[in-house]
C-alpha cells in the first residue's frame, strides 16, 4: 500500500506532529508499505530523502524554521507532477490543519483517492489562547478553508453526482 502523508510543516522541523509522522512512517515501511510525506520545504539545511515531495514554501518564521505553501492551482500541478513519477497512491493521511490540510484534501479529491485526517490539536483552542480577537481570526480562517477547498468539494460532487 502507497500512502502519502500531507503536513503543515517539514517533517524535519521540530513539533511533536513532525515526530509523531516520522514514527508513522518507519513502521509503516517496516511493514512493507511505501510512504510519501509531502511538506513546505524548508529553508535551513535539512537532510534529503526521496520520500519527500518538498512543495515550493516561503518561510514564516524569523529562524526559518517553519514555512507556509499555498494550497492552490500552482501548488495542485507541482504536487500532481510529483506524485505522477511514483508510485500509485491508495491512501491520503492529512495530518496538518491549515494549508496541508487544503493542499492534500484537494489532492485526494482530484485522484478519488480515500482520506485519513489526523488533528493533532485543537486549532480553536490555540488560537483563543495565544491570537487577539480569536473569533474574527477563526472566522477568517472558515473563509479561507471554504475557498481553498472549493475545487475539491466540485471534484467530489461531480463524482457522485448520478449518471443522468
């Protein structure tokens, strides 16, 4: 089985997101299944490793150590191109809540490819403890969410929509 995980943030930047992957992916390749981890690159050194899809990103922090790419149609063609010269996929694992998140469940559903999403915190409660005027920033990020995953929503209800 191919499973690609998407993430907000490299894999090999720090978080307990990050290591929580990197520990799925070693026993998941240890029981014979193939894994594609795809992330913002980074922009400090960080090792290579042909099981990542490094997307083009802009770094958001002043250590560089976290970046952003942005889910849309550049980033769609640039992931499908990646992912054409593997092999076939049979599983996403969205593990991300902002941009991953959009950019992999955009992925699933331009290929009908079944989804896994993983939170690995509550956006919510993050964002009242730490942004000011939290309600206006929650909603803000819904309008980004629904206008990101517009494309993918059509995708699907042209899948199931019934043969006329």
């Amino acid at each position: 089985m191919h499973v690609v995980m998407f993430a907000d943030q490299h894999v090999e930047s720090l978080g307990g997101a990050q290591v929580s992957m990197r520990l799925q992916r070693r026993f998941l390749e240890r029981a014979g299944h193939t894994v594609t981890v795809v992330a913002p690159r980074m922009h400090r050194p960080a090792p290579t490793d042909p099981a990542y899809v490094d997307l083009p990103s802009i770094p958001v922090t002043p250590d560089r150590e976290y970046a952003l790419s942005w889910p849309g149609i550049r980033t769609d063609r640039f992931v499908d191109a990646a992912m054409a010269r593997r092999a076939p996929v049979d599983v996403v694992h969205v593990q991300a809540d902002f941009w991953g998140a959009f950019i992999g469940h955009r992925y699933a559903a331009r290929h009908g490819l079944p989804v896994v999403h993983t939170m690995h915190n509550r956006v919510d409660v993050g964002i009242e403890a730490t942004a000011p005027f939290p309600a206006l920033v929650l909603r803000v990020l819904n309008v980004w969410a629904r206008r990101a995953l517009r494309p993918a929503l059509r995708v699907r209800e042209a899948r199931q929509a019934p043969d006329g």
